[in-house]
C-alpha cells in the first residue's frame, strides 16, 4: 500500500454543502467478464458482465449538522465509488489503492464488544490478506480521537496490534456512498458491511452482517480466494468451495463449444455441469 496521504490541515473542517465524488467511470471489462463472455453473450436470464456505472449516491447536510443518509447500494461489477477520507493512518483515497485488492468495512461503533472480536480477528487476518494482494480498511462514523482510543485499548487489553486504517466517518460520506447505513436497523450507525474491491477499483462482492452478528474471517478470506481464482483461470467456484477443490467450467452457448468439450478432459455429470482443477491459490502454477 502507498505511503499515507499527508495530514490534513484543514482542521477543523469548514461547514459546507458537500456532494459525494461523481461517480467514475464504467470499467474495462475485468477476467471475470471474460469468464462469463466465454459462457455466452449473457443476453438473456441472469445478466453477466459489466454493469452500468453506480447510481448517484450522495450524502447532503446543512449547517446544523442534520444528514440526509442515501442509502442505495453500489453495484457489483461496477467501479466502487471514489472517496477519500480521513483514517487512523493519515487521509487516504480509495485511488491510492489501485493495484492492491481492499477489503473495505464498516462496524457499528467503536468500544462495542462484537466489533472489538472483529478487529481482532481481522488483523489476526491481515497476513493471509497480504499474501493475496490485498489490504484492509475500516469504518466507523466514531471520531479519529475515538478510533485511536479504542486501537489503543485492543492493543493494551488484548494485546492485538491493528494494522490497517480506520476511517472516521463522522459526516456519512462514505458510509453513504456505499449504502452502509440501514435506517430500519439504526438511523446512525453502521451495520457490518464489507465490500471486496479489486486491483482496478472494481467492486466484486458485498457483505452484509446485521448488528448483532460478528462476522466470519475465514468466509471472507475464501471469497478473495474465490474471486482471484475465477480472475486467473476463467472458472467459477461451486458452494462450499476451498481452495484446491474442483471449480466449475463455463457452460457452452454453443453446439460446437459443447462437442469441443468432449475432449478437454473436464470431469462432466452432463454437457452443461463440467468441472475441472486448477492450480489452488498461492501455488506455484
Ligand atoms: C457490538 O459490537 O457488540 C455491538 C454493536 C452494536 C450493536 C450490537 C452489538
């Protein structure tokens, strides 16, 4: 990960009316587009591909400090939507990112008990993270002072160091730009969203957890290996998938594509359901 924006010296920060960062542009197509392309034009039942870019999903507020919280999801397959922000680590733009996959977070709140088992758990996960090109970033709308409390106090009464940076999302901008706010759950708070972004800014899964639920590392670490194994090899993951398990090969979409098969060595139950292995993550090959 790139060095830390420098400090801001925009402190304390000027009230204004803020817009969220236009949404970018739609991106190239990924290897997963490719995978899919493979299986078909994908013009008919569930659509594969890139999407369309992300809705506008701004956060506005007035001088009182009142929000109006959007709370409509991005998109999958789309750029994930541009921000930057203050965090534990100095201010950081998810663009300094590019070239690294980001797990981005939200919890509830700092100094609450299922989310301090999160943090720890999470920066237990943060090697196994590394090892697959990919760093974590958290997010709360608790205050940096609040963040740096409460990082401390994991380290001191748990004796876990948190490595990655935590976003002090006060204003909901980012928490609005990815729609991580669910009134009907709580009108202030974060629930436990995840989002996994790609080495092009691309936006490849979404995790929701409600409250009340701690969420679970080894899922989230299987979901990279998931992702970047249909990104190398063109293939999908079936349920339950570990790593070095047999992967789905695209359907055919056509009669020739369907005979070729026959002879591609895949392991078929029937024309249209063919797996095969590829090498698992991490391995040389
Ligand atoms: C917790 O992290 O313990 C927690 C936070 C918000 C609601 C419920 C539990």
């Amino acid at each position: 990960m790139q060095a830390a924006r420098s400090k801001s010296t925009r402190w304390p920060r000027p009230t204004r009316y803020r817009r969220a960062p236009a949404p970018s542009r739609d991106p190239a197509p990924t290897p997963i587009t490719a995978y899919l392309s493979a299986a078909g034009s994908g013009k008919s039942g569930c659509r594969y591909g890139t999407s369309p870019s992300p809705r506008r999903n701004t956060v506005e507020h007035n001088t009182t400090g009142d929000y109006h919280i959007q709370t409509a999801l991005p998109r999958l397959n789309a750029l994930a939507p541009a921000f930057e922000a203050e965090t534990t680590h100095g201010r950081l733009a998810l663009e300094d990112y590019r070239g690294t996959w980001v797990v981005l977070f939200s919890h509830p709140a700092d100094f609450t008990p299922v989310c301090t088992t999160e943090f720890i758990e999470f920066a237990r996960m943060a090697p196994a993270l590394k090892e697959r090109n990919t760093e974590l970033l958290g997010l709360s709308i608790d205050s940096i002072y609040s963040h740096l409390a409460w990082v401390q106090a994991i380290r001191d009464k748990f004796g876990v160091e948190i490595p990655f940076p935590v976003i002090a999302d006060g204003n909901r901008e980012v928490a609005s730009l990815y729609g991580m706010i669910n009134p009907e759950e709580s009108s202030t708070e974060t629930s436990r969203c995840l989002f996994v972004i790609d080495d092009k800014g691309v936006l490849r899964a979404m995790i929701y957890y409600p409250l009340t639920t701690g969420r679970n590392t080894d899922e989230i670490l299987r979901l990279i290996d998931a992702l970047q194994t249909t990104d190398r090899h063109r293939v999908a993951t079936p349920a339950n998938w570990r790593p070095g398990e047999s992967v789905i090969v695209p359907p055919p979409r056509t009669v020739e594509d369907a005979e070729a098969r026959k002879d591609l060595g895949y392991e078929c139950t029937d024309w249209w359901f063919c797996k095969t292995t590829v090498p698992a993550p991490g391995s040389k090959g």
